[in-house]
C-alpha cells in the first residue's frame, strides 16, 4: 500500500477536493439509488472521504492562499445575502423541497410525490449534497446549505487566481481579478442569495478548463483523469454540462491513447451513466426534459404542452433581435467578455473561441431562455476574466481601448434610477432630492455624457495608456451597481458612486498618478456599503433578522395564514395552484403546482383548457384535487388571468378564502376554495 501511495503524484488542493466530492457524491448516489439514504449510509460516505484523507495526506500539497479566498468570497456573498435577505427563485421551489423529500423517503422520489420533481432529473448533485448536508445536520434549516456555495466559490475564485498568475498576470491586475469575480452580479445573485447551481457548475468548469491547460502542456495521464472528472461534475451540475463533451471529444481527437481516455472516461463516468440509466427508466428519455423531440418519452406531449404556457416577446422570435438581447443581456453582467474574445485570438485559443461561438449560438436556438441566457454562460467566467484580462495586459491600441472605455461606461449609464420601498432610505431621498435633478440628467443624457466625457478620456489615454486600463478594470467592477431585485436599493446608494466615478473620469488627465490601491479601495466601500451596510439599515428597522423576509412572500405568507389553520397536519392529499410557489413549497410544505408549468399539465392529464366554463373548470380541479388557487404575483402570463378572471367570475361557486392589497393597486391576491 505504500508502494502504491509513493508512486502517486501529488494532488494540490482543487485536485483533493475534486476527488472528494466525486466520492462523496457517488456513494450516495448509489445510497439513493437502492433506497437506503439516511444518517447513516451519509456518516459513512463522510467517513469514507476522511478515511482517503488520512491515507494520502502526505501526497496532498495545501496551498495556504486558499484560507484567504476561504474567508474573502464567504464575507463578500453573506453580506449581499444579508441585504437580500431570504433565499429565493428555484431554490425554495424545487431543490429545498426535493431534498426534504430525499431525505423523509430515504431515497430518490418522482412524480408521485408532487409535481414539478422532474427538475432533480436535469441536475442531482445539489438536490443529493443538499440532502446529504440535512441528514448529517438533522436539520432542514435552509442556512446550513451555505458551504456550498462558500467552499465552492471560494475554490473557484482561488483557482482562477492561480491561473491568471501562471498565465502572467501581474499583481494588480491579479487584484482587479479578484475585485471583478467578487463584483459580478452573478455570483451576488446566485452564490449569495440563492442555493443554486451555479457555485458548482463555475467550480466544475474551471476545473474542467485550467487541467485541460496544463494536459496540453505535460500530457500527464493524472491530468486527463482530472479533466474527466471535472466534466462528470459539470454534468450533474447542470444537464447543459453535456455541451462541454465537445471539448472532451475534441481532446480525445488529439489524444495518442485512445484506448486509455476511453478507459478512464467509462469508469470516472459511472455516476453520469447510473443517473442516464435511472432518467430512463423513469421518463424514456436519459437526458429529460432535454431533446424530448428526439426521444419522444411518455412524457414527451405533457412537456410539450407547457411550451404554449410561455410567451416570448415577438422580437426576440427574429434571429437578429434575439441576437442583440442576448448580447446585451451578456455584456452588461460580464463586460469582460469582449476583452477575452480578443485574448483567445491573440493567444491563438482556437479552440476557446470556436467552443463560446458553437455554445452562444446553442443557447441562442436549442437552449434558449429569455431570463437564463446568463446563467447558461456562467460557466465560462473564469476563463474569460483570466484571458480578458491577459489581452488587456497586452493591448497596445490606444483607439480600441477609448472605444472599449466609451463601451463601458455607456452600460453603467444605462443603470436604472429608482426609489426605494424603505421608509427610512427614502427620508435621504427627500433630503438630496436636488441631486436627483442632475442624476436623471445624466442617466437621461447617456450619449450627450459620452460626448463630454470622450475628449477627457483621449487625453488620459495618449498621455499613459497603461494607466487608463486601471481606469477600465475600476468601470467594470462598479458594473454590481446594476444589480437586480433588491429592497433597499435607492438611486442614494447606486448613483451617487456613479457621479463621483464620473467626475473621477474628467480628472483623470489631470492627475499625475491613479494608484490601483485608491480605485480597489473605493469600489470594496461601495460594495461594503451596498450589502453589509445596506444590511444593517434595514434589519434593525424592522425588529431584527428574520427570514425569509416577510414582504417579499407576503402574499404567500398571508395565504399560509389562513391554510395553516384549515388544515394543521393533513397537507398532502391536495394541491395549490399558485403564481409564486416558492414560499408555500418549501416553508408550507404544502403541495403546490404553476399553470404554467409541465407539473400542472401532468396533474390535470392535459384536461385543461382555456375555454373550460366554470363548472367543468370546478370538475377537472376536484377531480385532480386541486383545492386551492392563489394569485400571489402580479407578474404572470395572459393564460393565468383567464383563470383567474373565471374564478372572480363566479364567488359562489369558488369562494373566496382571503383578499389582500398587493404592490400593485389595481389588482388584489387572492385565496379561492374550489372544494
């Protein structure tokens, strides 16, 4: 044993922790898979992997940098979570509950049990690490969750700076690398305040592209094993992961062993294989719900039919439209983007370039979404921050980087003013309400403020080229000021940065040095201020911490009122219908199901229809033991008003349980019995 330990090469700390989780992952995979997940079949996985520990302790190198990104990314993202305030989105509907279901059925659950389960089928790993982490726990508390993505994006953040380093990247710009990654809107909204995916497919992927790097270059056979594995996590990860066996098959083109890359690919991709296995046995289609048109499962028309529940904007049915919104909606999360196109060329990535061009044009036809096309290409982050910030370091063009400043702050101009829904931020308002006045001027004016600001920004640019790409890196990391769906957020805390930012870019040619330490320390203030800071204003205010936020449910929590009353302990012989399931779904534990969704339309067998009356439509739901329906959003698709029009339309035969004033004052949520 020994011998065998003293002929391993060692493993640095991604090597180790990628190792790990495999194991971890596909003992209880395989615990889940026959029925027997529970304490203790998950105490003895843990064992396991500490049993690997101890074995090859001596052959695993810890880098201690990794203890600063350790604590570095977690004060970031909890802090943006403490603004937020509650976890939300897919999370709380489908993963929490899935995992809860995980662990009371001692194994893997599908339809019978709800309706909207098909969602594990596409991505096992978090539902199964979830679980995994609420049996050792005995706990469902959501919070114990956030090692994942905690350790997850802290190993990320260190692996893409190590990267850069061996790339050449020098220190400061190694600096804004890190300021970028921590900046990013996508890891404030899906690392801090939802549980998703994303913190293990970023991880996944580049691990999956820095150990292809360093296969080309020593073509080491451990290397290739390291390649494999991190393609096998990106696949649980998220069903989109199988996109990235281009690369995989690409590298077995070039490969002179064939025989051992197949080997390796067939035993490393065990778990992959049981998950298509068990995928279609249940729903005849490996991959569902992908490529249902080619499969054709039993499932194949439910899934389809919920297709006519969501409605795109007609622009974004015309290839050009759909073009230009997706890369707007790209460039303005990871404005880097187009600085690492140039660095694949530049550094002659033909590869990189051609696989981000077939990917956009896959997410852009088969994969499509109008609210994911982000979230498809987090994956690549990493490699873009690493080669988008080597181009820059490499840039000589004086025009090309005036033009990409120009480019930059047009999409900081285009951040939306608004007001906040805080009481108390709103009585600062009141107060700089004269600054409002040159705040909608400029956002008003965003090409007039260009014109003003170009001949400046020549001037800095000629006079030291070098310098200005500080400039550039400090614009893209305020891109966070364009952050989404917080409460607190007030044109006081994103604007005011803005204004300085930009009477900082007129000064520019005049000053004789811009230290990279005065930029960095400016945007750690404003991002302290706009989470930690913003956190602080609004807990106290309201009686301490509480989540989730109550406000943000409040038409669930209102409803849950009521039916938690009505029925105390039996919630699991019927469903509600609802707009927003995530509330009721995870902190109800009840049954819960979306009109527009493929849950809805196995519930009801497809029997649904617009132009049911009142009376078949009150059939078909106490048939399908639908009970409830509750209008809790007032975001919704034309098909759902139909439904809830019907339902006003006739309070005798469905009464109505509870009525509330929502944000929006023409329209109410409401609670209806159907039976």
């Amino acid at each position: 044993m020994q011998n065998f330990i003293k002929k391993l090469p060692n493993l640095d700390t991604i090597q180790s922790f990628l190792i790990l989780v495999y194991s971890f992952f596909l003992l209880n995979l395989i615990f889940g898979l026959a029925g027997i997940l529970n304490f203790f079949t998950v105490s003895l996985s843990l064992f396991f992997i500490l049993l690997l520990l101890f074995v090859f302790r001596k052959k695993i190198v810890f880098d201690k940098k990794v203890l600063i990104f350790l604590v570095l990314f977690p004060a970031s993202i909890l802090g943006v979570m403490m603004l937020r305030g509650f976890f939300s989105g897919d999370v709380t509907g489908y993963w929490l509950p899935y995992a809860r279901l995980v662990v009371e059925n001692n194994g893997f659950v599908d339809f019978a049990y709800g309706t909207e389960l098909y969602h594990f089928a596409r991505m096992p790993l978090l539902p199964i690490l979830s679980a995994s982490t609420f049996l050792l726990l005995n706990t469902f508390n959501e919070l114990t969750l956030m090692w994942i993505p905690f350790i997850f994006g802290s190993l990320t953040l260190y692996l893409i700076y190590k990267w850069g380093e061996e790339k050449g990247i020098n220190k400061t710009n190694l600096a804004f690398l890190v300021l970028l990654f921590l900046t990013n809107e996508m890891v404030w909204f899906w690392g801090g305040w939802n549980i998703m995916q994303e913190t293990l497919i970023i991880f996944s992927a580049t691990c999956f592209l820095y150990f292809w790097e360093k296969y080309q270059i020593q073509k080491s056979n451990f290397d290739l094993l390291i390649v494999i594995l991190s393609f096998v996590l990106l696949i649980l990860s998220k069903m989109v992961g199988l996109l990235w066996g281009l690369l995989l098959l690409y590298m077995f083109w070039k490969s002179k062993n064939k025989k051992r890359f197949i080997i390796y690919a067939l035993l490393l991709g065990t778990p992959v294989i049981l998950w298509f296995i068990r995928n279609y046995l249940i729903y005849e289609n490996p991959v569902f719900p992908l490529f249902n048109d080619i499969f054709k499962g039993k499932y194949y028309e439910i899934f389809d039919a919920s297709r006519l529940f969501t409605i795109l904007d007609d622009r974004l049915l015309q290839p050009l439209h759909r073009v230009i919104y997706s890369f707007r909606q790209m460039f303005f999360i990871y404005p880097i983007i187009i600085l690492s196109f140039l660095g694949f060329i530049k550094n002659k990535k033909w590869e990189y370039l051609s696989f981000n061009i077939i990917y956009f044009v896959a997410t852009l036809t088969i994969f499509f979404s109008s609210v994911s096309i982000d979230r498809w290409h987090y994956a690549f982050f990493g490699l873009w921050l690493v080669y988008g910030i080597l181009y820059l370091q490499q840039l000589k063009s004086k025009w090309f980087l005036l033009g990409l400043q120009l480019l930059a702050i047009f999409g900081i101009l285009t951040t939306a003013v608004v007001d906040s829904s805080s009481v108390f931020i709103s009585k600062f308002e009141t107060i700089l309400e004269p600054l409002k006045f040159f705040v909608d001027l400029v956002a008003n004016n965003a090409l007039t403020v260009l014109i003003i600001l170009l001949p400046f920004m020549a001037v800095a640019i000629w006079k030291n080229t070098d310098r200005y790409k500080l400039v550039l890196l400090f614009t893209y990391s305020l891109y966070f000021l364009k952050i989404r769906f917080v409460a607190n957020k007030s044109w006081v805390n994103v604007w005011i940065p803005i204004l300085i930012f930009l009477f900082f870019v007129l000064l520019v040619p005049m000053l004789k040095k811009v230290k990279a330490a005065w930029l960095m320390a400016f945007i750690i203030i404003i991002l302290f201020l706009n989470s930690w800071g913003m956190s602080f204003v609004y807990y106290p205010r309201h009686g301490g911490f509480h989540f989730p936020v109550q406000h943000v449910y409040y038409g669930g929590v209102e409803a849950r009122k009521i039916l938690d009353q009505l029925h105390p302990n039996n919630k699991d012989d019927f469903y509600i219908l609802t707009r927003q399931t995530q509330y009721l779904a995870w902190h109800g534990d009840y049954n819960v199901a979306r009109i527009t969704t493929f849950g809805f339309n196995l519930l009801t067998d497809l029997e649904y229809n617009d132009d049911l009356t009142v009376e078949e439509l009150s059939a078909l739901f106490k048939d399908k033991n639908i009970k409830y329906v509750l209008k809790n959003n007032n975001t919704y698709y034309p098909r759902e008003k139909i439904l809830w029009d019907k339902l006003l339309s006739d309070p005798e035969l469905f009464k109505i349980l509870g009525q509330w004033n929502s944000s929006d004052p023409d329209e109410d949520y409401y609670l209806w019995q159907i039976y």
